[in-house]
C-alpha cells in the first residue's frame, strides 16, 4: 500500500496530486471474464471483493458505464441499522451491520462508520405496538433494541419537539444503538481499491448495451467498449435493474422511483443519532462536516429521471421542522436524487433468474446502502457456487410466483418508509 509523509501530502495537495499512484488500476476489458458484474455501485464492487476474497475467483470485471460511486451509492442518506421485525430481513441486515464494523480493518481503509444509533419514533399507541413488535422480535433474535421513555428521549435529544402542542406529538421511540451512517464514498472507494487488489478489473466509462445469448444462455455482454464474453452475468444496477434485465428478455416484478434527500449549510453537533418516524417517514442525522441530512418518502411515480420535485423537498423539510423546530433557520445547501428499483414486496431480490447464466441484485427500495456488505457477500456466494446463501435463499425472485413475499408491514414498498 502506498504510505505518504505529512510533507507529500502537503506536496501532492499543492502540484495538483500529480506524485499520487491510482487507488486502482484503469485495466482496458479482456475478451472473457469468469464473471462480469455489471454496475460499479457498492453493492457490485463488494460483490466482486468477496468473489476474490472469500471464493478465490478473480478473472472477474466490474463494468460501471459512468464513474465509480456515481449511482445510488453516492445519492443516499448513509444510514446503516438491522432494525427490522421478520427474521428473514433482520437476519440479513444484522449479518451485514456486523461486517459494517469490520469493514474498515477489512479493507483497510476507513469508511467512517460511526455506531451513534438510530432511533424510530412513535407518534400514537398504534405506533408503539408496531415499535414493540419490531423491538420484541429483535431481541429474541440477539440484535440490540430498547426502548426510550419520554424522559430519556429528553435528555437526548434537547432539540426534538416533545411538548403537548408538537405538529406530530411523541409519545416514545425504539433505539438500536448499534445504528448508525458511514461515509457513502469511502465505502465504494475501499471496496473498489481492495478489489483490484486482489485482481479484479474495475472498468470505469464501460455501458452495457446488450446480452449476447446462445440457446437462452447468456454468453456475455456488449458494451460500448466492445463485446466481453463471461461464464456468468451478475445486474447489480439499482434503479436501473428493470431496463437491463429487459437485454435478456426478462421482466421484473420492480418499478422504479425517485428518492430526494438534501443537507442543510453545516452547522455545530446537534443532533448526535439517526432520527426516524414511525408515522410522517422523514429521517434526519448529522454528518461529520455538520450538514443536517434530511429525507422522506419517494416521488411516487415511476421515473428514471434522477430530478426529484420540489413541493417533496419542501414536504420532508416541513416534516423534520416539525420534529426539530430549530431546522427552520437553517439554509438547504443541495438536494439529489438516486433512482431505487422498488419490488412488490418491499424486499430485495438476491439471486438466480430463468435466464440460465445471469443472476440478479436488486429491487432494494430504501434499504440498500445498509445491506451493502451483505449484499455482496451473499450475492459473491451465488455468483460462485450457483445458488443461494442461506441468508439471500428467502429473497429469491421466484417468491413472487409462489405467493412467499417478505413485506414488513403488510403494505408492500409504498409509502411507507421501511
């Protein structure tokens, strides 16, 4: 690993970096791959990482058509938690928050993971049972859960609005103190480093444009840097998962929506957990340069636009105003949007298709930042032995025809914030 002085690095920062070595290699495409992963997001490079790591197969590409981080995984609010209450998603989640924490000695780099909580509140009696249920089943399943009474709610967090007279009065919150945020960036540029590493190609400004299939099995892609032949084809494109499943002639129970999110100008620590609401969806945390970020639920309608509407911003801001009445003096710095590909269920899809030789990740909805270790470790451990982990074996994309969806609160992806 490169190591640079104090002295370098005030050099390098003051010529323009030109001394600095790449994080990774820019390889130009071979004509084969063992595997080819389309999409250069967190969850396709992780994949890759474990692939190499874990499976020792390392004759694989990643093809990201634009830069690396440029998708989903840079247009999200960081937020890591396993706060859920059916197992098969909790078991999955808390598999991941747990290499969440490993993940910076793991590819040693730091990706700025911070355990500060996160905290669901509850707005009415019919909120805390549902809270109570998702608390229960956590702790029987060994994932840390507690609960916080108005009095300690208080104590720690001054500036939430828990009077009598709030817009959304509070009336309790379940905390998983374990929760937190990582740093979205750092987290795709240290899988991405550790995977070339290890062999990988990472190919930046490589579109895919077409399968090539010979006798329904997928032989490789075309992209516009040429044909690339691969043994297997993994999509780990997030919002745009539809549209390239579509080049195999296979259609997705997903549609597509926008998710918006903005940061506030950076202000002094504030608001030291993740907040989020049982009832209104809005989620509010602070980032290490003191943006409050902020967001809610999608744009409603199916787009791949990635141009949110401003009467939602302004809908989320009046939400966390309500919740942290000081939010009101502050400036929006800039909003985004990222593309998610929402399945019918509210739960992703992991797995095998019917399309001999191309595998599927995706249909994630809110939750995929979170999952990204996990994603890519048990999607790698398809990839490798040609069927599913244990952990992704539930999020298989033939649960839709045989009526075994996992859908957390009996109301499939939408509008509820899961």
């Amino acid at each position: 690993m490169q190591r640079y002085s104090a002295l370098s690095l005030l050099r390098g920062g003051l010529n323009g970096q030109k001394s600095w070595q790449r994080a990774w290699r820019d390889p130009a495409p071979k004509s084969h791959y063992d595997v080819i992963i389309i999409g250069g997001g967190g969850h396709g490079l992780a994949t890759a990482y474990y692939l190499a790591k874990v499976h020792g197969i390392r004759n694989v590409a990643v093809l990201e058509r634009s830069w690396i981080g440029g998708g989903n995984t840079g247009r999200n609010t960081t937020i890591v938690r396993s706060n859920y209450r059916q197992p098969a998603l909790h078991n999955l989640f808390e598999f991941s928050l747990k290499l969440w924490e490993g993940m910076s000695d793991d590819l040693n780099y730091n990706v700025m993971f911070s355990q500060r909580g996160a905290m669901f509140l509850g707005h009415s009696d019919s909120d805390m049972i549902r809270l109570a249920e998702r608390g229960d089943a956590m702790r029987a399943a060994g994932i840390d859960a507690e609960f916080m009474t108005m009095d300690q709610l208080r104590k720690k967090l001054p500036l939430l609005d828990l009077s009598d007279k709030a817009r959304y009065p509070i009336v309790g919150a379940l905390n998983q103190p374990r929760g937190g945020t990582a740093r979205h960036d750092a987290v795709a540029w240290g899988y991405a480093r550790a995977a070339d590493a290890l062999g990988v190609d990472v190919i930046q400004n490589c579109e895919v444009l077409g399968m090539d299939m010979v006798g329904g099995r997928v032989t490789g892609v075309q992209t516009t840097r040429g044909t690339i032949g691969a043994d297997r084809v993994g999509i780990c494109v997030a919002g745009n998962s539809g549209q390239v499943a579509a080049m195999a002639d296979l259609r997705l129970p997903i549609e597509s929506h926008l998710l918006q999110a903005f940061v506030s100008e950076p202000v002094k620590p504030m608001i030291d957990m993740v907040i989020m609401s049982q009832s209104i969806h809005a989620y509010v945390s602070q980032s290490d340069k003191g943006e409050i970020v902020m967001g809610g639920d999608p744009d409603l309608y199916p787009t791949y636009s990635q141009r949110g509407r401003p009467d939602r911003i302004e809908g989320v801001a009046g939400q966390c105003i309500a919740l942290f009445p000081a939010l009101s003096r502050l400036r929006m710095l800039r909003s985004w949007a990222g593309t998610t590909d929402m399945s019918f269920d509210g739960s992703p899809i992991i797995g095998t298709t019917p399309v001999e030789g191309l595998y599927l990740n995706g249909g994630w909805c809110y939750g995929g930042f979170k999952a990204t270790p996990a994603s890519g470790w048990t999607y790698a451990h398809t990839l490798a032995k040609g069927e599913p982990h244990a952990l992704n074996a539930p999020f298989s994309l033939d649960r839709f025809e045989t009526g075994a969806t996992i859908d957390e609160t009996g109301s499939g992806p939408m509008p509820h914030h899961r």
